[in-house]
C-alpha cells in the first residue's frame, strides 16, 4: 500500500488561507471566479488541464484579485492576523506578498528535472527554484514566466501557473518585457520625485 503523500507546508497554510478568507468574505471566490474567467479569456485555453485552471486561478485570486475593490486575500490575512496565524505562518504570507513575478531565462536544470535555476530579466538576479512535480519540459536558455515564492528556508517554488516559452519567442518577448519594465520604473521614479517635492 502506497503511502499517502505529505502536503508541503506552504500547500497547506494556502488551504488554511483559502478557509479564512470564505468565512470571512462568503462570496468573494465565486465573484472572483467571474473576473478572472473575464480577464484571462484568452489564456485560458491554453491551460493544459483543469488542474492547471485551478492552480492559475487560485494564484491570482490570492494575489491579485482586490475583495471589495480594496485588499487582495493575502493582503488581508497580513493585515488582520488575530490570534488564528502563527509567526512563521504570517512570515510566510509576507513572503508571497513579496514575490518575485517577473520574466526569467532557464539558466540551468538538475539532472532529476526538479530544480531550475531561473535568472529574472528585469534585474539579472538569479534564484534556485525547488519543485515536486513540474509537467513542463524545459531547456537551459528557453524562457518562462512565472511567480517565485521564497521558502522560510531560503529556496523558491512556483505559485501559480507557469508559461514556457522557446529560445526563439522568448528573446522576442523579453525585448517588449525590458521596454515596459523600463517604462513603469521610469513612471514610478517620477511618482517617488514628485511626493518629494511636494514634502516640506
């Protein structure tokens, strides 16, 4: 008899985010079911499988989706903690606040296929990312974009869905990722320049 796989920790604290905010806000997944089928008409039909559905949804919904057009799940959970999340859990959660979104080149792969080292195109930082059991086939120099999360312990993981691109249509997208990178650091310099002058 086969044993039952442990959840990863991080899997499991998701759940227990996933409880809260259902009690807390009974209607906010359905409603954000809606938008998000809304918003990624076009993506999701390139989703693989409904488990690929559901990991993407649930990604955006913790991290992007605002309950009430103010605060996003995570958001919410670290800012009214109460006495139901440990330190270590609420660390945890600031740590997928913090994610690293972005563009990244495959810089190299393990021989057992489960640990990638990813460079981000925006900043050049390189990362190792630890997985269990990553579907896509990839190559050293192909591209994907993705959410790395950092582990309490100082690895990342995946959160959410992860897009793969070739050698060839990854260059060609990190030429317009780099632009408007470029672009929105420029836009917010001129936001940070602009508070300041108006600071007396």
């Amino acid at each position: 008899m086969k044993k039952k796989r442990q959840k990863p920790w991080e899997t499991e604290l998701i759940e227990k985010i996933k409880d809260v905010i259902n009690s807390c806000f009974p209607e906010a997944e359905e409603k954000a079911l809606k938008q998000f089928k809304k918003e990624k008409a076009e993506e999701i039909p390139l989703m693989q499988s409904k488990v690929d559905f559901v990991r993407g949804f649930q990604g955006w919904f913790l991290l992007k989706y605002l309950i009430k057009g103010k605060f996003t799940p995570m958001e919410f959970i670290s800012g009214n903690p109460a006495d139901y999340f440990t330190k270590r859990e609420l660390h945890m959660v600031d740590n997928f606040l913090n994610n690293e979104e972005s563009f990244y080149e495959i810089v190299s792969i393990s021989e057992d296929k489960k640990d990638f080292t990813i460079k981000n195109i925006a900043n050049s930082k390189i990362i190792l990312v630890k997985t269990i059991n990553f579907p896509a086939k990839l190559k050293a120099g192909e591209y994907i974009s993705a959410i790395p999360v950092q582990k309490l312990d100082g690895d990342y993981f995946f959160y959410g869905n992860v897009a793969c691109y070739s050698k060839e249509n990854g260059n060609s997208i990190k030429k317009i990722f780099l632009e408007e990178w470029k672009k929105a650091q420029r836009e917010e310099n001129q936001k940070i320049n602009g508070g300041n002058k108006n600071v007396k």
